[in-house]
C-alpha cells in the first residue's frame, strides 16, 4: 500500500511517542481493519513494558497515494477491538 503521513499523523506520532516502523509494520500485517465510509482503520496489538494497547490507524483510503490522517495507542483494547485478545 502507498501512503502519505498528514502533518497531524507525524505529530501525534511524536507525542505519543509511536514510531514509524510500528505504523508501517500494522499497515502491512494488521491484527484488524474496520472500515468507516473512505476511512479504514488499521489496527495493531503491541506490548509496552508489560502492558498490552491498541495501535489505531486512520487512513482516507480515498485518496492516492492514501493518506495517514491519525494514530493513537489506547489501552481500551475491548472497546475498539473485535478480534481474540
């Protein structure tokens, strides 16, 4: 897939201190991908010091090359993921 990352998404990369490889590596292989009219969200179960979050993806896959809009971690795993944690 070819993307662009929005000056937001790089933003809230930094202060969330999610780097790029983890964003690449879920676009790539995602756990799960939810789809809201030309948003798809991807989404990516990591461990961070023990502790188990969700990596969301926001892509406007609308646009080409498609465009990262944002990213967050969350540790509310069951309350956007629909698969086996």
């Amino acid at each position: 897939m070819e993307f662009i990352f929005s000056t937001h998404a790089r933003e809230q990369m930094h202060e969330r201190k999610i780097i790029q490889q983890i964003i690449i590596q879920i676009i790539n292989q995602p756990d799960e991908i939810v789809t809201q009219s030309d948003l798809q969200v991807f989404q990516g179960l990591i461990k961070e010091n023990g502790k188990s979050y969700l990596i969301r993806i926001f892509v406007n896959v609308a646009l080409h090359p498609n465009l990262i809009i944002t990213v967050y971690k969350t540790s509310k795993i069951s309350k956007y993921y629909e698969g086996e944690i």
